[in-house]
C-alpha cells in the first residue's frame, strides 16, 4: 500500500508536554553557557536519522517528505542507497507507513544523544522531549531500542565521515540563518507583548527537511529552552530580496510564537471551544491537513500564531512587503482549509492597530467576541 503525503507536509505540528520528571536536564553550567542565547545547529544524530528516512521506501513513494532538490541530496543518496537493507531502514520504514508522525518523534528525540567515538550515547540534557505530536503518542523513548542498529548504520555506511565532509556546506546554511531568519528581533517583538520569557533558542535544521516543522518549549531549573525543528532557508529568485527575508522569517516566526501563544490560549479554553467546537465553520473538514487540528484550541492557535505575523510585518516591514505578506498568508492558510484567514485576519489587524501597545493577551477578548459572532 503507498501512503501520500497531501497538505502534512506544511502543517505545523507540536510536541505534546506531559507531567514527568527528567524530561529535560539543565544544570548550572548549561544554564550560564545558554541564557540569552539562539543557536542555529545541524545536529550530527538528527542528520544520520533524515538520512535514513530519506532512504525508506515511504520516501520513495512520498517524495515530497524530503527535500531532495539539491547537490547535497544527490550525494547522499549516492553515498547511502546501497545501505537500504540494513534493519534500522527497515524499521524505520515500517513505522513511517504506520504513522507519518514517527517523523518528528524518531528526529525529536534523536536530540537527546550524541557520538563519543562509534558509539551513540545520551547527552543528559534532553532525556524524552518529544513524547508524542497530533494523533500519535509514545510512552517510551523508542531511540534506546534503536541504538545498535543505528550504531551499525553510520558504520558501515561511513556516515560520520560523510558529516564530516559536509561540514562548510552546514556552517553555510548556518549562516543563512544569521543572515535571513532575524531571530533576535522576532523574539523581542515577541517577549514585549507577552508575560512569557523564553531564555534559549536552538534551530535544530537539515538539508533534508522539507515542510514538516515542530516546536517546543523545556523547562527545568528555571530555564526556558526552546526547540525549533525547521527547514534551512529557501531563496527564491523571482521574489526580491526583502519579501524573500520576510517569507523565511515567517516560516520561523509561526513556529516560535506557538511557544507564547499555547501559554495565553490556555486561560481562554473554554471560551475558545464553545466558539471554534463548531469546526465546519472555521475549516474544510475535507481538507485532510486539518486533521492534524483536531481540537478547538489546535484551530484557534493556528489562525492566532499566523495572524500575529502580521501584526509583526506591520510593525517592522513597508507596506508594500506588508501587503504581499498577508497575501501569502491568507492564501497559504485558506489552501491549508482554514477558510475564515483573510477575515481573521483583517480583524486581527483592526483590532491591533487600536491597541498596539497593549500585549497581546489583552486582544483576546475582542478577537474571541468577533469569532463567536461569524
């Protein structure tokens, strides 16, 4: 049977939080060596698992899972399909075909271990960060049963020497991130209109991702760190080079105010599901990607974390850059099956501009009341 990857590919996803202790582990010294810090990394596990999901037969037969639109796919493919046969792919494969979000769970916690020689052992700081994201939920870290198999993958396929190799081309798409993504900015907008400080921000990209993003926000110790799966920056020649930095900051923007959004939705629940329970009205429930909403709250947070890039575009870009930003959004969404976008949006923007100073918790009541009347 093949299974097809449709709208997933640009759904936002989330790692799902429960109560249990270790989860994450930041002492003193991380702590000190963190605060106030963003960090862009492609991170050697990560990268031997989008290897290896990119060489499944669920990548075949899904094609748009992986980013495959460049040299460096090319040569991974040379370099890896002769290892196909080995069980970890196998196993991989099996479990992508029974659920896609395998993906952000195999890759999420994958974060959690490092090399020390040939061997791959956990690093203490992120012990189980990603427990489950939509529909798919996990009561054990699957990356310690998968160990020795993916010990002998990176072995007999030569993957630390292959990562090694590639290291300029990492520390450039690195470097597109210091050039194009405004991390700094984006969480100081972000910080002065919501009680919620965030200490660290690590993008944790690959040449392999495609479309499919997720987020979460640890804490331990007092210490708020925040992970942010996504793809490298994407230069399109046809757009000019201040929509083009636009566009990638919006890609990162949506994904870090979920972050800040999540925590004001919370105290507005019950209001926001006797409004949005009504779900045939704010998406089309034969669209397959809102499926991945399946909740009140999950449809309210994406038309907010969306609809507050906006609000970000009208304070720092032109108007120009402004217009054909909420453009792309509303078309982007409504494709989605968010159908009520662009009068969202409007109204968000409406509601904004008389309150700007105000945070943005403070918009809530007005937004939710013009919601309720649609």
């Amino acid at each position: 049977m093949k299974f097809k990857i449709l709208i997933v590919l640009i759904v936002v996803c989330f790692f799902k939080t429960y109560a249990q202790d270790y989860e994450v582990h930041f002492d003193k010294e991380y702590v000190e060596e963190n605060n106030k810090n963003v960090s862009i990394e492609i991170n050697e596990i990560q990268e031997l698992i989008y290897i290896i999901f990119a060489n499944t037969e669920f990548a075949k037969e899904n094609p748009r899972m992986v980013k495959s639109d460049t040299e460096y796919y090319d040569e991974m493919i040379k370099h890896f399909s002769k290892y196909t046969n080995l069980p970890i792919v196998r196993k991989f494969d099996k479990l992508l075909k029974e659920n896609l979000l395998y993906y952000f769970v195999l890759a999420g916690n994958a974060y959690g271990y490092e090399f020390k020689d040939k061997n791959i052992v956990p690093t203490g700081v992120y012990n189980f960060p990603a427990k489950g994201v939509g529909n798919l939920e996990v009561a054990l870290n699957p990356i310690p049963e998968l160990v020795i198999d993916l010990e002998e993958f990176a072995k007999k396929s030569n993957y630390r020497k292959f990562y090694k190799q590639n290291t300029d081309y990492y520390s450039s798409l690195k470097q597109d991130y210091q050039n194009y993504a405004q991390i700094d900015l984006q969480t100081k907008w972000l910080q002065n209109r919501f009680d919620y400080k965030i200490n660290s921000f690590r993008v944790l990209t690959s040449p392999l991702i495609s479309s499919m993003n997720a987020t979460q926000t640890f804490e331990d110790n007092n210490f708020k760190e925040t992970l942010l799966f996504l793809p490298t920056i994407k230069n399109n020649d046809d757009l000019s080079q201040k929509l083009n930095k636009a566009i990638n900051t919006r890609v990162i923007f949506t994904e870090i105010d979920h972050n800040y959004v999540g925590k004001v939705s919370e105290k507005f629940t019950e209001r926001i599901d006797s409004i949005f329970k009504q779900r045939e009205k704010w998406v089309d429930v034969n669209n397959k990607g809102t499926q991945y909403y399946p909740t009140p709250i999950k449809v309210f947070d994406e038309y907010l974390t969306w609809g507050l890039f906006i609000l970000y575009a009208n304070d720092n870009y032109e108007q120009e850059i402004l217009i054909e930003v909420v453009d792309n959004i509303n078309e982007i969404l409504i494709d989605r099956g968010f159908s009520k976008a662009k009068a969202f949006n409007i109204k968000l923007l409406e509601i904004y501009k008389a309150n700007k100073k105000a945070h943005i918790s403070d918009l809530y009541p007005e937004i939710l009341k013009w919601s309720s009347e649609q």
